[in-house]
C-alpha cells in the first residue's frame, strides 16, 4: 500500500489540539507517521500485539518513552490498551486501505479457483473462505425471512391453468430424460428451428424445479446464486433435481449442492449432439404416431 487518507480537517480538529497542547507540535507529525506506518504495516488499523514501545519505536519518536501513546489514547486517536490498541475508526477513515489484505486474499482465491476449483481455492486462501461463507450465511439468513412469500410467488407465476381452447389432439412431446417425457415449449420450436435456450437465472431454476416438484424453492438462495456462477447449467441442475426427487430428497438445498458437486467432479452428461438428435428422432416418431391415428379415424 503506497499511500494513506487523512483528513483536511486534522490540523484543526479537537483532538489534534488537545495532543499539540500535551506534547507540542511535533506530536502532530508523528501522528501522521504513525497513520503512514499503519497504512504500509497495519493495513486494518489493528495494532495488536504491538507494545507502546514498539509503536513509538516504530515511527520513531523522539521524546518520553511511552509519552506519545499514552497522549494519543487520552485524546482517542488510539483505542484499546498495551498490547492490543487499534486506530480509533481507520477502517472509516482509510476503507481502501483497511480492505487491501482482503482484497489480495480475494484475488488469490480467484486465480487458484480458475486452475483448481472452490475446494482448492477454499483451502489455500482460508481467510477469503471465511469471509464468503459468512457473506453467504447473511445472504441466506436474510432471503430466509421472505422464503414463504418468493416460494408463493414461484408456485403463483408456474401455475398451469387450463387452457380456454383445448386442441383436439396431443403436441409431440419430447424426451428430457430417460423415462420422463414432457411437453416441447412453443419457443423451442419457431419455423421449424430451435429457438436459443433461456439463460438460466436463479428465477429460471425456481420455475423449472417447481415443475418437477421440488420443495424450499428461493430464488434469493445465495449457493443457488453461486452454483450459477460457477457454471452450473440448466441441463445439469434439472439433471440433479429428477435424481434428488427419485431417492426422496426433492430440496433446494440438497440439489443445488449435488449439482455443484457434478459440475466440480467433471461428472460427464450427455453430449449435446447426441442429446438433441435423441429429441428429435422422439418427436418425430411421436409425430408420425399422431399422424397414423388420425388418419386412422378420418378411414373410420
């Protein structure tokens, strides 16, 4: 860290005065050096296990042993007691500063999650693990409170209500997964082409997973969010949640940590080739299926 913040308005504040008056005005710039010390040594304003010796030898000051300190605590630059003193609001006063070590721990995390994964990323940056577990346990705690009204809203907005007009005869239908077969979405299939996929949002997933009956759904659930990021998609989630919902264990929770786990582990899906080949060699036989029993009828 280069350089510290200080405030215009130190040379005329209260406590500036108070510590001149104690000390003379050479006391004001050590306590500009003891600021700059702390930027470049102690970044959080955390002092801690430092004596008032060892600050004062520190920034070299020049007067009584331990006059500086003891100035600085009466004035309140400096809270807390021998040992364990702290700058009174640093991380208020320098923020850019106070968050440098974080914000490197951050970066390393990322380059070693990009070659190795969150487990290994987790592992050798502990202190950036720490934090974005206590980020996601708040996030978690705070959408929790509004779990019941966003699962509402969820089952509201994917409600299947009949349709007005019925057709006469069934949509080709297309495989999903093996042994489960469901209606083609009219956007998939515009022209005789398949429209883009929807990228999967956390919104998206709660829609989805709604209709495969999965419980605890919150679109504000902070590792959904995460699972996103890292990559999970549609395909892989969907695929997670009809295993989770056959064995019993149709949660939210549970199926978004399984679908991590796969996306982490490499586990290998079905090529997207050969996936939509299968779909459209099944709606064709659907179709033609179709076709010979309403020919069948007109006969009739």
């Amino acid at each position: 860290m280069s350089d510290a913040r200080i405030s215009i308005s130190l040379p005329g504040h209260p406590k500036t005065k108070r510590l001149i008056k104690r000390l003379g005005p050479e006391a004001a710039w050590f306590l500009v050096r003891l600021f700059l010390w702390a930027a470049e040594n102690k970044p959080d304003g955390n002092l801690a296990g430092q004596s008032a010796e060892d600050i004062e030898l520190a920034i070299d000051w020049t007067g009584e042993d331990g006059a500086l300190v003891a100035a600085l605590s009466e004035v309140r630059f400096l809270d807390g007691v021998d040992g364990s003193y702290a700058i009174h609001d640093w991380a208020e006063h320098n923020p850019w500063v106070s968050g440098s070590d974080m914000r490197s721990a951050k970066a390393r995390w990322n380059a070693i999650k990009r070659h190795h994964g969150i487990r290994e990323a987790d592992l050798q940056v502990p202190e950036w693990a720490a934090r974005r577990h206590a980020e996601s346990d708040a996030t978690s705690s705070a959408a929790s409170n509004a779990g019941s009204t966003a699962a509402s809203s969820v089952s509201t907005a994917t409600s299947n209500a009949p349709s007005p007009s019925p057709s006469p005869s069934p949509k080709p239908q297309e495989l999903r997964d093996v042994g489960e077969i469901v209606e083609t979405p009219k956007s998939e299939a515009v022209g005789g082409t398949r429209a883009a996929p929807e990228k999967l949002t956390p919104a998206l997933a709660c829609r989805e997973l709604h209709d495969l009956g999965v419980s605890g759904l919150n679109p504000s659930y902070a590792p959904l969010h995460e699972a996103i990021e890292e990559g999970v998609d549609r395909e892989g989630l969907l695929a997670s949640a009809r295993a989770a919902v056959k064995k019993g264990k149709g949660r939210l929770d549970y199926i978004v940590a399984r679908a991590r786990g796969r996306l982490r582990d490499g586990d290998p899906a079905i090529p997207p080739a050969a996936k939509q080949a299968q779909v459209e060699q099944r709606n064709a036989s659907v179709a033609a299926a179709w076709a010979d029993q309403e020919g069948d009828h007109a006969a009739v």
